[in-house]
C-alpha cells in the first residue's frame, strides 16, 4: 500500500481509552505513532475515545466515527489506523464510513515484518502471519481488501504480493505448506540447539522490548555485527555468537527478537520456534530501555511472553540499558530500577540486582559479563579430580568448558582443582580424587 516516496502517506491514528488499559492511551498512540514511522508513513491527527469496550460495529462510537471521516478530509489523510486489531466487520464498517482504507495495529506490525525479514525462514514466518490474518477477513470484506491494495500491510513485497482475490482453498493450501516448511527448518534448528547443549557451552539470551538495544549490546559483548538501528524491530532473525567471560569461560550469546504491546498472536506463533531460543537458554539478559517513560509496562510485557513461553524460571539479569539517555532525558534516579523490579509480575525467578549500563561504556560491558559469570558460578561444583594420563580429551573439555583453578601433573594422572558446571557433573565424578 505505501511505496517509499518522497511524499510519506498520513494517517489518522485512532485508539480506545478503557478504564482496564495498562497503559494511557495518548502513550499507546505514540507508540503507533513510532510504528508507523517505522513502516514509512507518518501521523497526521489522533481520535481517542473513553469507554469501556469498542463498538462491536465500528470500533470506536458513530460519532468518533464521523469525527474520524471529517478529519481525514480536512487534513488530506490517507487512511486511518485503529489502536487494536479489528474484526472482520469492524474493518469493513468504519472503512465505508471513513470512505477510505483502515488499518489496525496488528496490520501494521506485520506491514514492519515484512519490510525487516531478511532470511528464508522470517520470510516465510511472515507470510504465514500474514495469510491467517487474511483468512479470517476473506468473506464480505471485498470492499475494504481493495482498497488496502495488493499487500497485507502498507508494503508491497514479501508473502504481501499474494493477490487479495485468493480464495479460501488456495490460502489455506499455502499455509498448510508454509508450516511444513517451517516444521522442516525447526527441525534443523533444534539439531543446531542440541549440538549447543551437547558442547557444555552456557546460553545467555538477551531478551526485551523492540528497540531496547539488544543488538547493539549483542554486538559490543561478542564482538559482531548484527544490525544496528534506532527503530522498532530493527532486527528479527535469531544470531548466535560467542563471548569471553573474565575467567576466559565461553558462552554463546543469542539475539532475539524484540517484544512489544499487543503484539498480534499471530505473530508469536509464526515465531514460536525462533523464540525457541529462549527457552533453551541458562541466563537471560533482560535489556530494558531505562531511557523510555514506558520502561515498566515494556518491562511487564516482556515478562509476560516469558511466563507464556514457558522461560520466566531462568536466572535473569536485569539491564537498565541506555543510562546515558536516560541522564539526558533527567530519568537518571538511583530508585527507579529497584521500584520496578517489584512492580513486576510474579515469577518463579525474581531478580533482585539490576545492571545500569551503557552499550558503548567499556566498564559497563565488563560488569554484565561479571554478572554472568557469577549467575554461573552458582551452578558449579567445586571438585577434586585425578584423570588418568589417557583422559586428554576430557581434560580439554575441562579447560574449555570449566573453570580450572589449579593442575599439576603427578605419577598417577593429572590432579585439577575445577569449577564444574552441571553439563560436565556426571562425565567428572568416575574421577573424583580419594580422600
């Protein structure tokens, strides 16, 4: 629907302000605000209704409705684009009402998706999203799916180019092939994880809203060089890369996608598999942007993806990223985090220390690497051990996996002193030093 031009397509953004919303409604439009920005287009007005529930019809009330109309052609607007997503008639009502294309928030995310999916498998993971969004709003939407154009969202590439007119039979043959696909690469996947666990290397995943700056730190802690960018969802695809601990340990660190309020459903199932990776990880980083007035319902969100994955029982470090901005935006107060941190939901694992960093302090960097190697340390088994002279391999394992804090070599076999991690446990007791 919108190509990037010169000339970026406005929107009027409309939302419901209910008395249960977690979150003031002037915040959640400009965070849709943002979003739009993101997908190309920009915000020409906003519409805010106060209520309970949406109008079953059309969302907002007739007369937000008409308001809504009027706005669009004073201010020369391209469409409008709802706080929520819509059912199928509520898209189509307030489109003929407005007499012009309605988008909801669900559309929009997929429309950045499909702009910032670069590899096969989030190509495909999209355009699933994609076309069970499409399969509910088939029947009776002839109207609104013209003038939303040929693409799901604002965009026109990806699993998008697929035509409007499909049917019902055809939508749901390539979702049944899309998912065996994806069954296929998650195949792939999990074998690349098991080869991870069987290498005894610790997995620690940063994790938290879009835009915190995961990638950025990612890169600084492995060294790499993962997209960068101040924009919501910069970055989708999972990267695995290694790190050094102070006690020269290895660790695998895995960037994942960020979270976010209202993240469609849809969504979360394509990327079940990719925020698989979470689930298989010993420590998660949770980077939150203490720079942002939003920081605890940012927080709170993502704890509830990680109770609803299944994840929310890992030891979690708790970084308080972009301390610098947050100095400059006077948000700098030693009690925030801790303030936070119980505001949280309950969870099986509740931290209790918060790192304030900078993604580009040296020192800062340092600290989160100390912090896992302690979290580590609190897995591991101090043991005595005597490995025969054949035993190398394990010794290497030892070196590359444990923590050795002193060896000698003596007649009967090589004497180590090591901090074990549950991974190596069983494979060292044969060998445990008599007393």
């Amino acid at each position: 629907m919108i190509e990037t031009q010169e000339k970026k397509q406005r929107f009027i953004l409309a939302g419901i302000d209910r008395p249960a919303n977690p979150i003031d409604e002037d915040q959640s439009l400009d965070e849709l605000s943002e979003l739009l920005k993101t997908a190309g287009g920009e915000e020409a007005g906003r519409v805010v209704q106060k209520t309970d529930a949406a109008d079953p019809k059309l969302y907002v009330g007739k007369g937000k409705a008409e308001e809504l109309s009027d706005m669009v052609k004073t201010l020369g607007a391209d469409g409008v684009i709802c706080d929520d997503e819509l059912a199928p008639a509520q898209l189509q009502n307030l489109s003929d009402l407005v007499d012009t294309k309605v988008i909801d928030r669900s559309l929009l995310i997929l429309d950045i998706f499909t702009q910032r999916a670069s590899t096969k498998e989030a190509q495909m993971q999209i355009e699933l999203a994609q076309l069970q969004y499409r399969l509910t709003r088939l029947t009776g939407l002839g109207t609104e799916l013209s003038r939303q154009g040929a693409s799901v969202g604002l965009h026109t590439r990806g699993g998008g180019e697929t035509k409007l007119e499909i049917d019902r039979r055809r939508i749901r043959s390539r979702i049944s092939f899309l998912k065996g696909q994806l069954k296929e690469i998650a195949k792939d996947r999990n074998n690349e994880r098991t080869g991870r666990r069987q290498s005894g290397i610790p997995i620690v995943a940063l994790v938290g809203y879009t835009n915190a700056g995961k990638s950025t730190l990612f890169n600084r802690l492995t060294d790499s060089d993962v997209l960068e960018e101040d924009e919501l969802f910069a970055t989708l695809d999972t990267t695995v890369r290694r790190a050094q601990l102070p006690d020269k340990r290895k660790v695998l660190m895995v960037d994942t996608v960020g979270f976010i309020h209202k993240l469609p459903a849809g969504l979360i199932d394509a990327f079940r598999a990719t925020l698989e990776e979470v689930c298989e990880a010993d420590i998660l980083l949770h980077v939150v942007d203490m720079s942002s007035p939003l920081a605890e319902l940012q927080m709170k969100v993502t704890y509830q993806e990680l109770i609803d994955l299944k994840a929310a029982d890992k030891p979690i470090i708790t970084v308080f990223n972009k301390k610098d901005l947050a100095a400059a935006a006077g948000r700098e107060k030693g009690e925030d985090a801790d303030k936070v941190i119980q505001l949280l939901p309950p969870i099986p694992y509740r931290p209790q220390k918060v790192l304030k960093t900078s993604a580009f302090d040296p020192d800062d960097l340092s600290a989160i690497l100390a912090a896992v190697q302690t979290e580590l340390e609190k897995r591991d088994t101090t043991m005595d051990l005597v490995l025969p002279f054949d035993q190398g391999a394990l010794a290497d394992s030892l070196h590359r996996q444990a923590v050795v804090v002193k060896e000698e070599y003596q007649e009967d076999g090589l004497h180590m002193e090591v901090r074990v991690p549950p991974a190596l446990r069983k494979r060292v007791e044969p060998y445990l030093a008599k007393e």
